[in-house]
C-alpha cells in the first residue's frame, strides 16, 4: 500500500505549480508521444482483460475463488508465507 503523506496547503501550492510549469513545458510532440504511450498501455490492458474473459477454464477458476471468498472456505486459499516458499 502506498505511504500517506502529511502537506500543508504551501507545499500543495508548490507542488500544483510545479506541476503546472512542467506540463505548460511539454511541447505538443511530446504531449503526442505521452498520450500515444498512455493509449498503448490502456490498449494492453484491455487485451489481456479480453484473454482471461475468453478463457473458459479461468473464468471458472476465479469465479470458483469468488464464491470460496463470500462463503469464507480458507482452506481454499494459499497464504503468502506459502507462496513465497514455493
């Protein structure tokens, strides 16, 4: 999990106009290039997304997890110490 920091409204302000020189910075071919990257990863993503949902098995599997999950079958589930010894 991510760590949770404290800022006071000057360090926001700081860090909104930081943030704000380096994107008004940003030419438009790189501005192009980021969002043809963020688009390329978006795009990633929902392919694998498509390949677990076309795989009947898996979807089996994880919807099998989710009904041990909502009834609370434990034993159903691996714990991480034992996973990592595997």
């Amino acid at each position: 999990m991510g760590k949770i920091y404290n800022i006071n409204k000057d360090e926001r302000r700081f860090n909104l106009r930081t943030a704000t020189k380096k994107v008004s910075d940003i030419t438009v071919d790189e501005l192009k290039t980021i969002i043809h990257e963020v688009i390329a990863e978006d795009l990633e993503a929902w392919r694998e997304t498509f390949e677990i949902m076309a795989d009947k098995k898996l979807m089996a599997q994880i919807k099998q997890s989710d009904t041990d999950w909502r009834t609370g079958k434990k034993e159903a589930y691996v714990s991480w110490d034992e996973l990592k010894s595997v």
